[in-house]
C-alpha cells in the first residue's frame, strides 16, 4: 500500500505539470474566470476534461490483486487486472468549473474510455466517473464558493475517490477480488486524488491572481497615463499635444513606436522608424486611413500594415480610432517589432488607453464650447449700453449748443470718449482698474454737466492696485445706478465715493452715495438687478453676471442700503489676477 502510495505522488507530477500547460491556453483562462459558460465554452471544456480524465487513466499504473504487481499502463487490461488512477481529477473539475452539463460530458468521455479498456473494474470505475462529475456540479450549485476552497476541493476530490472505491465493492466481480482491491489502493488512491484535486486548483488559482494583478498593473499604468495626458489634451489636438502625449506613451509602454495623426497627416511620431514616418507629412500606412473609415481598431503585421517606405522597420501595429462625437478626429497607433508581442491583455489596455484619450478630446471639446459661449455671453453683457443714458445727454447737448456751445463741445467729447470704451469693451476679457476709472470718468463728467453743481465725486484710490485686472464695465452701471436712481429726487448736495482699497489677498472696490437708498428685502439684486419704476436694473445684474463668471461667487456684488440712508456696493477681486486667466 505505501509502495503503490508513493508511485501514485511520483505519477501525480505529470499531472500537476499538465494543469500548468492548461492553464497556459487562452481559452482555459477564460472559461475558469467565467461565471456562466457560452455554448462553445461548455464544448470545448467537456473535450478537454474529458481528455484530461483519459489522461489520468493512462497516468495510472496497473495493479493485480493476487500478485500485488504494479505495472505501466497498456492501452488493454486483462480481466483480473484494475488500474489505480487520477482520472477522478478531470471529471471532478469539470463539474466544479462547467457545471451540470460539463461535468456529464467530461464524465461519459472518461468513464466509457475506461470501460472500453476493459478489466474486472471497468463498468464499476465507468460509472463513478459519470457520477463524480454529476456529484462535483451538484456540490457546486449548492456551495458556489466551493471553487474559491483548496480545502474543500481536496476533500472533494478525496470523497468522489471514496465513492468510486464503493461502487468497485458493490458491482465488480468477483466480489472477493473486489474487495482486496479496494482494502489495498482504497486509501493511496483517495489520499492522491485528493491531492491532485487541491493541486490542479491551486494552480489554476495561482495564474488567476496573476492575471489580476497584471491587470490591476494596468489599470494603474493607465491611470497615471491619463493624469500625465490631461494637461497636454485639454488644448485639444496638436502637434504640440500629440508629441507631448506619445513622448509619455512611448515612456510608459513597451511597443518600439507611439504615433498620433489626425484625419491626413501625422501629427507626432516617436520611436522606430521617424525618420520617414515625420510630423506634417501626409499618412504612410493605409492601414490608417482603414481605421478611419471603418472607426474600429485594427491589428497588423508587417504585411498588412503597407508602409509607403520598403525598408521599415515597424513589424506590427494596433491602430485605433480617436473619436469625438461619433465622429473620427485622428489615430492612435502603437508599434511593435512583432505581432507575437501584443498579446491580449496588451491590446485590452492599448483600446481602453485610446477610449480614454478620446473622452479626454471630447472634454476639451465641451470646454471650448462652453467657453465660447461663456466669451459671447459676456461680450453680449457687456454691449449693452442704457438707451435712457443716451437719450438724455443728446437732449442736454442739444439744450447746451445755443446756450452754452463750449460746455456742449466738453459734453460730445465726453460722450464719444465713452461710447468708444463702450465699443471696445466688447472685445476684450479685461482691462485695468486705471482704464475702468477712465471710463467711469467720463461718464461722469457727462453726468455732472447735467447735475450743475448739485454732484459732488470723491476718489480713494489706492494707486498699485490700478494695474489689477477687472472685467470692463463693472464699475460704470454701480455708479450709474447711484447718480440714475439714488439722487433721482435729490436736488442738492449729492455725493458719489468710489475707493479701490486693500483687502487682504484681494482688492477691494466700493461704490458708496447718498441717495434715496432702497428695501433690499424688496428684490433679489444678485438674480435681476435693482428693479425701479424706469429701469429693470440690467446693468447691475450684469456686473454681477460677470463678475461672478470671471471671479467666482465670492466676487458677488454685496448690497449694504435701507431706505433714505444711501446705498453702498463692495466687491473683492483677486490681487494676482492677470489677462491670460481671464482668457
């Protein structure tokens, strides 16, 4: 029993080194990985179990109970010989793995193989592998992370044995011989396919964690490609970006080239064969142009990717679409010396690299057009110029030619000075704090014409904050609305501040008057402006639109007024604003 014991271990070697082989094969790897098996799965597990059972018969060693002699396995028995075997391996994997149907199939496949071989044993032995299979799939079903259970599998694989030993007690004949074949390679036999069981699972266990943490390699190269990328492809696609984003590409992956074109011309090549395959020269492969005309990646060996140059050197390619609304923008292309180096895990993460690469374009896309309309927007705010402003100073003038045509001059003056501002605010994101008090300036010394001598205008200006950027017309509808609306019934001594002071890590601006002051409970300035019997207070609402645009809601307008106590308007802007973060 010991000698037999140790030949069965010794022969158990083969069978450990034929699972590792298995597990070699792609679609080993997916079937063991699959929760539910497809119709061509489930076939081509029942064969190979099948003939993996065959295998572990032949791997057994023969046995004749009289003489006690063991022997290699011949391709016929004679009647009074049994074989002592792993066969039980196979078929109980099958139903572990495959379930119902593939642990039947696997069964019949080894279990009539066995019979066919003949022996005192053969129909006994036969039908323990139809049933092993049945019982392993059964067990399954009803302990679905008994797969996940080198433990339980071992004593799976020991019972299944068990149970073979029993039907050989029960149906083979002579009884007598039956069962001094059973007491003497019951126990070497269910301790070894027992064994092989945990073994050949523990194989398959093992290269299962390495396929997961080969992906989760992966998962975390392409992560930190994509943090690297980001920056480059928010500008969209350039030959400055592409460069930039296959200099990173070519760094991380292993493929001998990294190139990116657009819908005509290569934008970017790196690596083997950019001495022909150059920036701005029109595609070499028409490969390329076949990725972009059917928008689904394509892999290629050297006959197949049809370079324009005879010598080049790229001996196989991915190349896979860059697309934008449905819509194909470019490629990304991966070379590589050979095809045998891009396996599938490579070309699944080189296809997630590109949907990847493209969601970015897309984001920089939706940026752009936000931004555009956000820039019309705010060009729209800011062309819009009060018409009762207007009116009313061309009545004054007209008023003032014969009265007084100097003053009448000074007021035209004024008034062109301010319309061209007005004109040109619409052009620009942002000027300085000294040319928005240019433009408050004459507006107001329109204003005070009108006034006579009822106006009164104080400046507290902070003289190194006037280089400070601020959206053009912010402060001018501030200072309209306190001459328009605060000092409307006021007929003397109107007084108007405006102060640019410090205010920690921003600039401070205060508009600050006199007049007739207001309920703030009345209306919801920061939504519609000041709404008054002549005006719907766009210009303020418009202010504040922009300001918080550019600036944030913490550069909102804040209201501080109450009725006949004046009103007074502060905003913060940041100190370290500059033209190019506003554009």
């Amino acid at each position: 029993m010991f000698e037999l014991l140790l030949l069965m271990l010794e022969r158990l070697g083969l069978i450990v080194m034929l699972a590792f082989i298995a597990t070699r094969f792609r679609f080993f790897r997916k079937m063991a990985s699959s929760r539910k098996l497809t119709t061509k799965q489930q076939t081509t597990a029942i064969l190979f179990f099948g003939l993996f059972g065959i295998i572990g018969t032949y791997s057994g060693v023969t046995f004749q109970p009289e003489t006690l002699t063991l022997q290699r396995i011949t391709f016929s028995i004679s009647d009074d010989e049994a074989i002592a075997n792993f066969r039980v391996i196979g078929v109980m994997l099958a139903g572990l793995f495959g379930g119902y149907k593939v642990g039947l199939g696997a069964g019949l496949i080894a279990g009539i193989h066995r019979m066919l071989l003949g022996g005192f044993t053969a129909y006994a032995c036969g039908i323990a592998s139809i049933l092993a299979g049945v019982f392993a799939a059964y067990y399954r079903k009803k302990n679905p992370r008994a797969i996940h259970q080198p433990v339980q599998i071992m004593i799976l694989g020991a019972l299944a044995e068990t149970m073979q030993m029993g039907l050989i007690a029960l149906l083979a004949t002579p009884t007598s011989q039956a069962l001094e074949l059973v007491q003497l390679i019951g126990f070497p036999m269910i301790i070894a396919n027992g064994i092989g069981c945990a073994l050949f699972f523990l194989i398959i266990q093992s290269v299962a964690k390495e396929e997961q943490k080969a992906g989760a390699l992966q998962a975390q190269k392409s992560l930190r490609i994509a943090e690297q990328t980001l920056v480059y492809l928010k500008h969209g696609l350039s030959n400055e970006s592409a460069y930039k984003v296959c200099k990173i590409l070519y760094k991380e992956l292993n493929a001998c080239a990294i190139a990116i074109t657009d819908k005509n011309l290569i934008l970017a090549h790196i690596g083997v064969g950019s001495d022909h395959h150059k920036a701005n020269s029109h595609i070499q492969t028409r490969l390329t142009s076949d990725v972009i005309q059917q928008k689904r990646m394509s892999i290629a060996g050297d006959d197949e990717i049809h370079c324009k140059e005879d010598n080049c050197p790229l001996g196989a390619a991915v190349i896979a679409p860059l697309i934008i609304r449905d819509e194909v923008v470019g490629t990304l292309k991966f070379y590589f010396h050979s095809k045998k180096e891009i396996t599938a895990l490579e070309t699944e993460m080189l296809s997630g690299l590109t949907n990847l690469l493209s969601s970015q374009l897309e984001l920089a896309e939706a940026d752009r057009a936000y931004q555009l309309a956000k820039d019309a927007e705010v060009n729209a705010l800011q062309a819009q110029i009060s018409p009762h402003f207007l009116f009313n100073t061309l009545n004054t003038v007209i008023s003032l030619i014969r009265l007084d045509p100097a003053k009448a001059r000074t007021m035209l003056h004024s008034l062109s000075q301010f319309l061209r501002q007005n004109v040109s605010a619409t052009t620009i994101k942002s000027h300085t704090l000294k040319e928005e008090l240019h433009h408050i300036q004459a507006y107001l010394s329109i204003e005070e014409v009108r006034f006579e001598d009822r106006l009164t205008v104080t400046y507290s200006i902070d003289q190194p904050f006037l280089s400070t950027e601020i959206p053009p017309l912010t402060l001018q509808p501030l200072v309209e609305n306190a001459v328009k609306h605060g000092f409307r019934h006021k007929g003397t001594n109107c007084q108007l501040s405006i102060e640019i002071f410090d205010h920690g890590r921003d600039v401070g601006l205060r508009v600050r008057d006199n007049g007739a002051g207001f309920q703030l409970d009345d209306v919801n300035i920061h939504e519609h402006g000041q709404q008054t019997e002549s005006s719907t207070g766009i210009g303020i609402y418009n202010s504040n639109k922009r300001l918080q645009m550019m600036f944030g809601e913490r550069s909102s307008l804040q209201f501080f007024t109450k009725p006949g106590s004046g009103t007074t308007v502060e905003f913060y802007i940041p100190k370290t604003t500059r033209k190019e973060n506003l554009s």
